[in-house]
C-alpha cells in the first residue's frame, strides 16, 4: 500500500472523428477503423480501500446509473480486484459530467479511470499495457479511454495507436433528448450497409497539416446514415452546426450526440449560445476544447513533427 487513503482519476469523453465498418466478425462483432479524439470533458472516479466483508460499493451524483454489476465501473473493479489476486473491498465515488448513452464513451472513461484508480490505491504499478488488456475485457473503447489524445482504433476498437495530433480547435455538441443502443445501431447499419467509407490515410494526413478542408471531407460516421434514417433530428443538429460556422460536424459512435468543430474559441462560443437557444431546453448543449493527454513538450514536438 501506498499509505494514500483515496485516488482520484479522470476519465475523459472522446469523439469519433470518423468511423468506418470494415465487416461483421465470428464473435458478431463488427470489424471497425475510427479515428478517436479526447475532449475536455471528464467524469471522475475516487477509489478507496474498505473492509473485504464491504466488496465494491458505488456511490454516483446521478441517481439512475445502476450500482451493480450492470456499471463498468463495478465490473472493472472486479476485474482489477480478480486479476491482481487482492482480497479487499473498495468504495468507488463517480461524478458524471459526461452526458450518459450518448455515443462520447462515458462508461468505458469511468472504467478506464477506475482500473487506473486501483493501480494507484493498490499501488500494483501494472504497466498501462496490462490495462489496456483487462480493458479491452470490459468494452470496446476502454483501450482507447486508457491511452486518449488523438487515436487510430481497429479491430472491434480495442486496437489503438497514437497518431499524429488534431490541430487545436473546439468542439460544440448536441445531445438530444433520447439515447441510442449500440448494438441497434450497428444491427442497422447491417440492414442499410453503405458504399462511401471514409479514408483514414487521407484523414491522417490532413490531421498532420491541419487541413481542415481535408478534415471535413474524412470526417465521416457510417453509423450515422443508419441511426439518422430512424432519428432525422440528428441530421438537423448536423446542419445547424454547419449553418453556424463549423469547420465540420458528425454524429459520435452510436449517437445521439452530434459535434460541430471549430478553429477558433470565439466562433465555437457563438454557435454554443445560439443553438443553445435555438433547440429545445432538454437537449444538452456542451462547448469543450479538444484535449491531449501528452504533456507540453511532447505534444510541442508531436505537432512539429506533423508539420514537417
Ligand atoms: O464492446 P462493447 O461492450 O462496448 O459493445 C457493445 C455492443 O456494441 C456489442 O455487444 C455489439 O453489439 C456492438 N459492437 C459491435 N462492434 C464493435 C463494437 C460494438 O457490433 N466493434
């Protein structure tokens, strides 16, 4: 033991700057190709140690996420708990600000920030590999959560490299008032299937010189075709955003949140107090700066080196 008494961890939300749906595979998962992107907007988990008789216990300032097994959080911590051979109960304290079923990968942050947690509280030092394997046991986009910044994801999107940066920019999202299934979205998508895909070198390269242009015309969600057929609203949100300047605007992973991005913080503000008013007052309007999770130093030399 480490002697500290509780850990806090972020766990932050991601947008899916494009996603491609490469095939259906033998385990009924689908094959994808998405490139992720962090944003500043982050649930928190605080881990402590209690008695074992205890087991894990789940505090929440949102009254309906459930406290049991169904939470990512309670089966990441039995994982963790299981897998390090640790006989201990453990409180777990999350405060929600990422919107919930909304296709920003709110569940797989917190059981991201759950697992490093207990790597603290525990003080187990596993390597940051070894939690992206137990994560990628828990849900798709754990590997991702545990890593961030800006993201190529394959496989069913447990497999994750860091690519080069997305130039600074902010993003305004619109969460409507209903939440999607992620199994119902890809079983649509199943049914309508789709013959444009978006390409991810020409995405990478137009992220490394900050083509926006380039940007724009990658940024693309084959998801969304299937889930706006069912929900037109979503292509409403869409259009909005791009009426009100941004730079490009999609739907991220299962929906129903749409993201416009913007170069500049005075444009996204605009846009964020004018959609604001003019959808109804349930939907969510959020206004987050991109994030990457790098350091100063590093994203300084990560963005040189995309330049050259
Ligand atoms: O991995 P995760 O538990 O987040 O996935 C939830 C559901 O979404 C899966 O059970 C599956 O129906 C669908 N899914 C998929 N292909 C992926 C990721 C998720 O079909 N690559």
């Amino acid at each position: 033991m480490n002697g500290r008494k509780a850990i806090c961890q972020r766990g932050y939300a991601k947008l899916n700057l494009s996603l491609d749906v490469c095939g259906v595979r033998e385990d009924g998962y689908h094959e994808v190709a998405m490139i992720m992107q962090t944003i500043r907007l982050w649930d928190e988990v605080t881990a402590e140690l209690q008695p074992v008789e205890e087991g894990i216990t789940i505090e929440c300032n949102l009254p309906y996420i459930p406290k049991d097994r169904r939470n990512l959080v309670y089966q990441a911590a039995e994982l963790f708990l299981a897998e390090c051979g640790l006989s201990s109960g453990v409180k777990l304290h999350v405060f929600k600000k990422i919107p919930v079923s909304a296709g920003l990968a709110g569940g797989s942050a917190d059981a991201a920030a759950t697992l490093k947690a207990l790597n603290l509280l525990f003080g187990t030092q596993l390597p940051i590999a070894r939690l992206i394997e137990m994560g990628a046991g828990l849900g798709s986009d754990v590997p991702y959560c545990l890593i961030g910044g800006t993201c190529l994801a394959t496989g069913r999107g447990e497999i994750v490299e860091r690519i080069r940066p997305m130039p600074e920019a902010f993003a305004v999202l619109i969460k409507p008032d209903f939440s999607i299934s992620t199994p119902w979205a890809y079983a649509r998508y199943d049914e309508m299937q789709s013959d444009i895909h978006p390409d991810l070198e020409a995405m990478q390269a137009a992220i490394a010189a900050g083509d926006w242009d380039g940007i724009r015309a990658q940024m693309i969600n084959l998801l969304e075709p299937a889930v706006s057929d069912e929900y037109p609203v979503i292509t409403d949100i869409r259009d909005q955003l791009l009426a009100h300047g941004a730079r490009a605007a999609l739907m991220s992973g299962s929906g129903p949140t749409v993201y416009g991005l913007f170069d500049k913080e005075k444009s996204a503000r605009r846009c964020y107090f004018q959609l604001k008013k003019y959808f109804p007052e349930r939907y969510t309007v959020i206004m987050r700066e991109l994030y990457q999770p790098l350091g100063k130093r590093r994203l300084r030399n990560a963005r040189k080196e995309a330049a050259n």
